[in-house]
C-alpha cells in the first residue's frame, strides 16, 4: 500500500522525472464507447451511476462501465488493485475510444502502484475527470508522455458550458480555445469619465 511519506517522496523527486514523449489521445466521435471508472470513491446509490450512465449517452456516446462500477468497499469503489484493474482494463480494450471518471473524492493514488503504465502507453485514450483523478492524469503523463483532460465527471449536472468546452477540446477541437466567458456590462452604452473639469 501506498503510504503517505512514500506518495511526499515521490512528488518531491517529480520535478526531477522526464516526462515521456507527449501523445495525445484520437478525437472522440459521436457513437464512440466511452470506458466509465470509478478510481476512487463511489456514489451511495446505483441510481447515480445509472443517471451518469444516461449523461453520457445523452451526448452521443455509448458507455461501457469499469468492472468495478458498482463495487463499493466503505466510501471506495472497491479494493485498490480493483479499481486499478478496472481502469486497466478500459485502457486495454479496443473497444474503448475514451474514459470518463464517475466521481473524484478519494483514492485515485493509492491505485498508482497497481496501474499498467505500459498497457496505458501503448492505448492512449482520453482520460477525463478532476479532483482525485487529478493524481492518475499526471502519474499517466509523467509514466507514458499521455496528455489527460482535466475536466468534468460523468456522475454531475453537465451545464451548457461544460458540454461546449467537453466538445471543443475532446471532439471537434478549436484553437485558440476561448476558456471561460468574457464579462459583459449591464448598462451597455460609452463609458463616462466621473473626474470633475472646472
């Protein structure tokens, strides 16, 4: 098991650790299989996995669940070598295009020591979440040159902006890519100056 003061010293020998060649993942295309993990904690009730499940179908793709979906072990996803196994897994199978996380919380890095760098650099893929997935996305770079997408999980409200942006990077790619929103006023009209001229 992965202990605290072994992860501390890992992350401060990091800055001395070349990343591998940079790859990028394919593009993603409508009707694509998306892998669902869950590398860290679970959701309490089936009902929101299903509900993630239905979000990403709902944006044209099909979805293909980590063997560990639905395990739960206290507020994990499973055991760690499982969770690991189910990532693994999605990274292994042809049929996979891309992996969403279900959720962040806790866990991803206690997954670290048990992850098939070598099956994950010989399969890029797009690997999406935040929070705790934000250990995987760098352990993944630093190990295999993948770049990972640091961006919505499938178990929440997906607003309007957040499928844009998911679309803008993973499917149809633009650049440059305006990120976030410019402000506007709410009294349209020239700007006058308040400085008195007598």
């Amino acid at each position: 098991m992965l202990t605290r003061r072994h992860l501390l010293t890992c992350l401060a020998a990091s800055p001395l650790l070349a990343a591998a060649k940079v790859s990028k993942p394919d593009r993603l295309r409508e009707g694509d299989t998306l892998g669902m993990c869950a590398p860290s904690g679970n959701t309490w009730e089936d009902e929101d996995i299903r509900f993630a499940i239905e979000t990403i179908e709902s944006l044209g793709f099909r979805v293909k669940a980590a063997k560990n979906l639905y395990d739960r072990d206290a507020y994990l996803a499973g055991a760690d070598r499982d969770r690991a196994a189910g990532l693994n897994a999605l990274f292994a199978d042809s049929e996979v295009a891309g992996i969403i996380a279900l959720r962040g919380g806790y866990g991803a890095q206690r997954i670290l020591p048990y992850l098939d760098f070598e099956t994950i650099g010989r399969n890029p893929k797009a690997l999406m979440g935040y929070s705790d997935i934000t250990a995987l996305l760098n352990a993944i770079h630093v190990k295999t040159g993948l770049v990972g997408f640091h961006g919505p999980i499938a178990g929440q409200t997906w607003s309007k902006y957040a499928v844009q942006a998911f679309r803008d990077v993973l499917v149809a790619p633009k650049a440059p890519l305006p990120l976030g929103r410019r402000r506007h006023s709410n009294n349209p009209g020239r700007a006058r100056s308040s400085a008195r001229t007598d």
